[in-house]
C-alpha cells in the first residue's frame, strides 16, 4: 500500500492498486517507454499494478512481459465506461489511475488518485479536468508514486 496524508484532505490516501493505460500513457506506438518497467518493477512491491487497454496497436502482451501486473485487453464499445466499470471493482476509494485519452475520463474521476499525462500523445481535455494532477510524462507520474512527498507538496491546500 502507498500512503499519502494530504493536509486539506479529509481522508488519507491509502492507494493499494494502480491501474493504467497502455497506448499514449506506458507506450507510444504501441512500443511501451524507456524506464517504465523499472518503475512499474518498483511500484509492484507495493500496489497491485493493472495495465488497461483497448490493444489499438496489438502486441500488448510481449510489451509488458516481464512487468509484474494484471493485463485488461478490453474489446467492444463503451471504452471509457468499462474503464471506470474495472476501477469500481477494484474499489475506487483504494486505487490510483494513469491515463490520457478521453476514455481514461471516467475512470481518472472515478479514481481516489487520477493523473493525466500528456507526453508524445497529447491528452484529452475532458480528461484533464478529471484528473488530480497533471503530469508531463509518465516517468514524472509514477515518480509521484514513488516518492508521495512530491504528491503531498502537489495536492495540499
Ligand atoms: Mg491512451
């Protein structure tokens, strides 16, 4: 579990799952970025890490191989609700999303931790103002995790 006491927060953050998306957030044309399966490494020691995509550009699989997570290949229609639908089976309350697209809006609400990054891909205004914090790229948001001194100093009133 990651724990975070944000002074202004009612409650603290207790984040015991992690849930991201694949395709403009871990990866960028569908080959995912340097240094995120480290981090990913180091953030599964202490949060349950799943990886969520719609596998737009295929090979998901061997991409993440090696990282310790559960992998969500969605298909069909309704995208942004089957995001949010697996974070509220997870349980909202304990789990921090990583996304960019306009799919990710709901489930980056629905989040007690969001965090939009907007790196090569761009982000989706709509799910900019969804999020908590708003990262440059994904080695900045999963350092926020790695070191919730940095989210502390970002989120407190
Ligand atoms: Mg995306």
């Amino acid at each position: 579990m990651i724990q975070v006491d944000i002074p202004g927060k009612r409650k603290k953050l207790e984040i015991e799952h992690l849930v991201l998306d694949f395709n403009g957030t871990l990866a960028l044309d569908g080959k995912i970025l340097p240094g995120v399966a480290e981090n990913l490494r180091r953030l599964a020691k202490a949060v349950k890490v799943h990886i969520v995509t719609a596998g737009t550009f295929g090979g998901v699989e061997e991409q993440v191989a090696g990282i310790p997570c559960i992998l969500k290949v969605l298909s069909g229609p309704a995208q942004t609700r089957q995001k949010a639908g697996y974070v509220k089976t997870l349980g909202s309350g304990k789990t921090a999303c990583v996304g960019n697209g306009r799919n990710d809006r709901d489930m980056l609400r629905q989040a007690a931790l969001g965090i939009l990054v907007v790196q090569e891909e761009g982000a989706a205004a709509e799910s900019l103002m969804a999020a908590d914090v708003v990262c440059r790229d994904i080695a900045s948001a999963l350092g926020l995790l790695l070191n919730p001194l940095r989210l502390k100093a970002t989120l407190r009133s």
